[in-house]
C-alpha cells in the first residue's frame, strides 16, 4: 500500500465526502474510503455540523423572504 493509501481522510476529503453523501452522489471508491480509513466520529461530527448549518441557512432564508 502507498501511503495515498493508508493516511486518514484529510480535512477537505471529509468535507466533500459528507456533502456528496448528504446529496446522495458518494462514490462508491470514496464511500469505501471513509469506511476503511477513516474515523467514524470526525464524519458523524462533520454531519452533525453540516446539518446544523444546513437548517440555519434555511431558516435564515425563511426569515428574509418573510
């Protein structure tokens, strides 16, 4: 194995792997990834951030256009 190959997820790999999962477009290769090399609670606690900014940004949006 290279070392491509063992290193964890790096930051903006988590980022675009929970964004793509969310929009249920994750590659099968990169979904693979994430569940033999990375760490569960980085992409639960990246989940958990993404939904909270998620539903602030639509009640933001709510909020403007009412």
């Amino acid at each position: 194995p290279t070392a491509e190959d063992t290193h964890e997820p790096r930051f903006w790999e988590v980022v675009m792997s929970v964004l793509a999962a969310a929009l249920g477009v994750q590659s099968s290769k990169n979904r693979k990834r994430d569940f033999t090399r990375g760490n569960p609670l980085v992409f639960i606690g990246a989940g958990v951030i993404f939904t909270i900014l998620f539903v602030l940004t639509l009640v933001g949006i709510v909020n403007l256009i009412l």
